[in-house]
C-alpha cells in the first residue's frame, strides 16, 4: 500500500471523472507523465547519503499530552497497537519518498513521476510493551537499496525522562518498492551512498535480511517437505490428539465446543474452530493519494481481529509478540468490500515455556458483490502471548498441519529474535 497521503481531489470529482471515461487517478496525459518520468531519471538517480534525506520520525508524548493519548488508548488502559502500526507504515513510506525524491509527495502535484507502496512487512518485534505514561520516538530509517525497492528499518524508542539513554521497545523491517507512474512496473531508483562504518553496517544488516528471505522462501513448505524432524513431530502431534480431536469434531457439530485430553485439564481444539470473521466497506476517508486504501488502516482493522480471535481462544486479554510476516498481494480500492478471516494456527504450549505462544493467521480478501468472487489483498502473521491457558490448537487436516509447522518455525524465529534484541537492541539512527 503507498503511503497515506490526502487525495488529489474529492471522491465526488473523481466518480464525476470516472463517469466521463477519463485518466482520473492522475489528471495528465501519459506523455506529460513520460516527461516527468524523464526528468525523474536524469535528476534523481546518482548515489544518495544514507543520512542526508531518509530519516525520518514521529514523537509520541503521552505524558504530556491528553489528547494525543486519547486517541491512542484502548479499552484495556493500554497503548492500540493498530494505531502505533499506521505510524509505522506512515513513517516507512516517508522514509522511502525521502530518498526517492529527497521531499515528501507534494499534495497537488498530478505529475509525480512514481509512486511508492509496500511490498512486505518482514517483522515487527515488540521487545518491551509500550505504556501511557511514557514518551516514544518513532523513526524510519532506509538502510538498503536495490534496483527498485528499499528496506525500511523502523524502531520505537522509550524517552527516559531523566535524560538517560533512550530504550528501544520494537524493532522491525518494511520492504517498499518504487512503481513507475506511467507504465505501473518497477522504477529504478537511486542507490544508496555509503560513508560511515555503521550505514556499512546496516546496509550489511538489509543485504542478510534480503539473503533470508530468499533462503526462507527456497525452504517454505510450500515449495518444499517438512523436514524428518517436522514429520516426526506431526505424527507424534497426530498420535497424541487424534482422539481429542474426534472428539472435539463431534461436539463442535452438535454443541459448539471442544474436547479435552484424556485425564488432562488440558483442551485441544481443530485450527478450524478458532476462525472469525469480520467485513468492512472500504470508504473514501480511508484513501491514499492513489484511491486505494492505506495500507496503514488494513494493518490496524487486521491487526484487531487477530487479537480478538487470540483473547477469544484463551479467555483472556492477550499480549501483542510480534507482526511476523505481512504480504500485499493487491490494492484495496476505494469502495471494496473487504472480508476478513482469522485464525489460530499454532500454540507452543507444551515445549517449556512460561506462557504460551498463540500464531494467528489474518487473511483479507476484496469481495466482488455482484459476482461473490474473492481475490486476496493481504496475509498477515501475528505473534501473541496468551498467558497460562489449557488449549491449544492441532491440526485435523494435512492443510491445517502444513499451516501449522510454518507458524511453529515463524514463533520459533521470533523468540530467538526477541532475546537478542533485548540483549543488543538495534537503533535506525546512524551515529
């Protein structure tokens, strides 16, 4: 999704325009845009300073100010993390039209030569919980270029009020990828200008990043078989719960429940009975620049029901780990229905740890009304702890045990993740 920016007109205008059969998204000829496309590559394109444009950041003082804080306080007395995501995704994009352009997109300019979206959200870690009555500095910093695309190393950092060293509470990474505004594909962009050992440092930090993520996707169990590992451990998991979930099959068709473990307090239940859902109609507040909607606001309507079907399922009020994964796959336009669905997937109750680790799933799909046709516009994969709770989830299907050794090695990735950055957290800011 490109980043949150006013609309070029009114929704009005642009169904006026639409009406009439005209280029309404950008109001110019493909020519002028060529132009400007032009002038972007013979301007634009020499190395740039890390440090010179593409940091940016937000302050978030909720110590000092009341309305601020209102806008951000949950039911529960703590910090929404829905909203501290629309931030972030806000801040990404900056940090990206900074190094593109050097200077954020200008309001009414129809003839930006490219337009900037994101391509995935790699991880977002909570390291240390955020809190009312503390102060946070956001930051978004480009710390890698390719051809096309940049990685993002965003960061929350607490504020100590004593003037003592600021404490980093999340970390995480956004992939965003330049478009040409002419023909959509890839646009190339400037590369980045390396000058001190730590921006060598960092850029060394997104090239692993990027080396990972190709490794992950060469071993994912779509492409690939569990491991000898993973498929002893299924059929232990499918010995040890079949009966339950028979069990649990049968009383959800007739009463809606579960099952528990023979001579156990302990409750097994399918991955299928934890689903919810919820729709939304996307409408014209909710645009970016482009009329599609902000990514920003689909990471916070998605992010809320993954929470609700986590504290559903444990009976509790959960705690936000992490963002593990999030993958654009379409653009929500303005006026789409769009259908959310989410699921537990994996629970690491069980393997010794002091609470347990619910993975949910959160897929979003653009509803076509007149047809029922769905297409898929987001994947989300969140992290959270659900404290002491008896249930877990098991697969009762080969589908549900692929989805679920994939959530198990996403939990698996994010506890290490987490115990090394409390012990060296990583800072955006170049020094």
């Amino acid at each position: 999704m490109a980043a949150r920016l006013a609309p070029v007109s009114t929704w009005a205008d642009h169904r006026r325009e639409m009406g009439k059969g005209s280029k309404a998204d950008y109001g110019i000829s493909s020519t002028e845009l060529s132009e400007a496309v032009k002038h972007f590559e013979a301007t634009q394109l020499k190395p740039k300073r890390m440090q010179e444009r593409c940091l940016v950041e937000l302050h978030l003082n909720f110590s000092k100010d009341p309305d601020l804080l209102e806008r951000y306080i949950a039911t529960s007395g703590a910090i929404r993390m829905g909203k501290i995501f629309e931030d972030l995704d806000t801040l990404a994009g900056a940090a990206s039209y900074m190094h593109v352009l050097g200077h954020l997109p200008i309001r009414k300019d129809r003839a930006s030569p490219l337009f900037i979206v994101t391509a995935s959200v790699d991880r977002l870690d909570l390291v240390k919980p955020l809190v009312i009555t503390s102060d946070y500095r956001l930051t978004g910093s480009v710390i890698y270029v390719g051809s096309s695309s940049m990685e993002v190393l965003v960061a929350i950092e607490e504020i100590k009020a004593d003037s003592s060293p600021s404490e980093i509470c999340l970390t995480g990474r956004f992939t965003m990828a330049a478009r040409n505004a002419a023909t959509l594909r890839s646009q190339r962009i400037a590369p980045l200008q390396l000058e001190t050992k730590a921006e060598e440092r960092l850029f060394q930090l997104g090239q692993q990043h990027k080396m990972h993520k190709q490794q992950s996707s060469a071993t994912s169990l779509e492409r690939s078989s569990p491991t000898e590992e993973e498929a002893l451990l299924l059929h232990d998991v499918f010995l040890r719960d079949r009966n339950a979930l028979t069990a649990s099959a049968a009383k959800a068709i007739i009463l809606g429940s579960s099952a528990k473990m023979m001579g156990s307090e302990e409750e097994v239940v399918s991955l299928s009975s934890t689903m919810h859902s919820s729709t939304l109609h996307m409408h014209p507040q909710q645009a970016n620049v482009h009329l599609n909607v902000f990514g920003g606001v689909l990471m916070r309507h998605c992010y809320e029901l993954g929470w609700i079907t986590a504290s559903i399922f444990a009976n509790a009020p959960v705690e936000f780990l992490a963002l593990d994964a999030l993958s654009f796959h379409s653009p929500v336009p303005i006026g789409a229905v769009l259908n959310m669905t989410s699921t537990v997937t994996y629970t690491s109750q069980g393997e010794e740890k002091e609470n347990a680790v619910a993975a949910v799933n959160v897929v979003a799909e653009i509803v076509d009304i007149e047809s029922g046709k769905r297409k898929k516009s987001n994947t989300f994969h969140f992290s959270f702890s659900v404290g002491q709770t008896k249930r877990r989830v098991s697969p009762l299907t080969y589908a549900d045990a692929i989805e679920w050794l994939e959530s198990r090695r996403r939990v698996q990735i994010g506890d290490q993740l987490r115990e090394e950055f409390k012990a060296s957290a990583i800072s955006p800011t170049v020094t």
